[in-house]
C-alpha cells in the first residue's frame, strides 16, 4: 500500500534549526496526524511525538511537530551531535485500516 | 518500566515458517494493543500487524496471507508466524506495544513506545 513520503535526506549545521516533513493524504496524515520516530544506528526507534504535537516524558523541547492539511513536520531547534540519527514518521490510515511508515529522512548534523 | 524482548531463531530456510516471541516484562500485557514491525537491512520500517490483547488482530494487506500474530497472556507473550518466507523476508524485526497516554487513556495505533531491542532473521538456505 502507499506509504509516507519523506525527504530522503536534509543537512544542517550545528545549533541551526532543521524541520523534516512527512506527506500522506486525508485517510492518514490528513486524518489523524502523524507520530515521529528516531533512529540511531543499531538501535530500536524511539518515540518523539505522537498525534502531531505530544511528546512522551523525557522527550527534549527542542522538538516540536506540527502538521498542515495532509503534511507533517518535526522542527528541531539548536542542533546537536546527537540529533543527527533516521527520523520516520508513521500514520494510520482509515481507509485501509494499517499502520503507514514514511520512508524515513537521514538527517546530517555539520 | 516494561521491556519487550524478542526470541526465537535467527536463520530461516527458504518456504519455511518464521517464528518469534516477544515476552513482555514489568508490566502486563493486558488492555493494550501490540504489533510486529521489520527493517530489512539498510532500509526503512515496515508494519506487520498488531493484535489486541484479547486476540483480535489486524494485518497489513501486504503481509496478510502468510502473517499469524497470537498472544498468550498466561505468558506476557505475544507471537509472530509467517509462512513461506524468501530472502526478502530478511530483516531485524522488532516488537513493540502501541503507545498508550496515561493522562488521556488514549491509545494511538501509529505509535510505538516501548520497543524490544530487535533480532535479525536470515533467510538462507
């Protein structure tokens, strides 16, 4: 089934903000949001966000999520060596009634 | 704080059936919802389908005729069969539980918190 579109990759230097999108339609993204995972490598993804703009306990300010008709967007603020990891965002369609990944962004840290 | 695990065998043969167990600690498996997830090498995630803890289930399309998800809470164990596999099948695959907000009760499906550490399944003859 169609998936979630992301950039493949977005570059940013230190302490600069980066925002990451997430496109879907309006039976997922449209519909109920989207959640935000990071990854870093070899290690299980971590939750960010959930239903655009609630972070678990212990998640950083320095995210936020956001979303715009069927777009959404994880903005991180003051960029950090740690930060630059996989982020996936994830939907779940109505229409289909599944779990939708994006192909996930890899995000750089300069 | 619960944990998740993933076990089972890490080398599959072609056409035969893929099993594993995730067996959830610290908390009970009960009045939440679990699902299957994997990540073949170098690429993205993929669903593979959750089930409830009183058994219901729901499979992604792609998956479905070869996907059997099963839990036993006697255990605090949910399980993964799929049949038929191929070297495309090869991957990490992950358990997790959908996240649950404690302040709301709302469970949101399309998030995953907690997650097991994940184990690599090789297709291979």
């Amino acid at each position: 089934q169609a998936g979630l579109t992301q950039p493949p990759s977005v570059s940013k230097g230190l302490r600069q903000t980066a925002t990451l999108t997430c496109t879907g339609n309006s039976n997922n993204v449209g519909n109920q949001g989207a959640a935000w995972l990071q990854q870093h490598q070899g290690h299980p993804p971590k939750l960010l966000s959930y239903r655009n703009n609630n972070r678990p306990s212990g998640i950083s300010e320095r995210l936020s999520a956001s979303r715009s008709g069927n777009t959404a967007s994880l903005t991180i603020t003051g960029l950090q060596p740690e930060d630059e990891a996989d982020y996936y965002c994830s939907a779940w369609d109505s229409s289909l009634s599944v779990v939708v990944f994006g192909g996930g962004t890899k995000l750089t840290v300069l | 704080q619960v944990q998740l695990q993933e076990s089972g065998p890490g080398l599959v043969k072609p056409s035969e059936t893929l099993s594993l167990t995730c067996t959830v600690s610290g908390g009970s498996i009960s009045s939440y919802y679990w699902s299957w997830i994997r990540q073949p090498p170098g690429k993205g995630l993929e669903w593979i389908g959750y089930i409830y803890y009183s058994g219901s289930t729901n499979y992604n399309p792609s998956l479905k005729s070869r996907v059997t998800i099963s839990v036993d809470t006697s255990k605090n164990q949910f399980s993964l069969k799929l049949s038929s596999v191929t070297a495309a099948d090869t991957a990490v695959y992950y358990c997790a539980r959908a996240y649950y907000d404690i302040l709301t009760g709302y469970i949101s499906l399309e998030a995953f918190d907690p997650w097991g550490q994940g184990t690599l399944v090789t297709v291979s003859s």
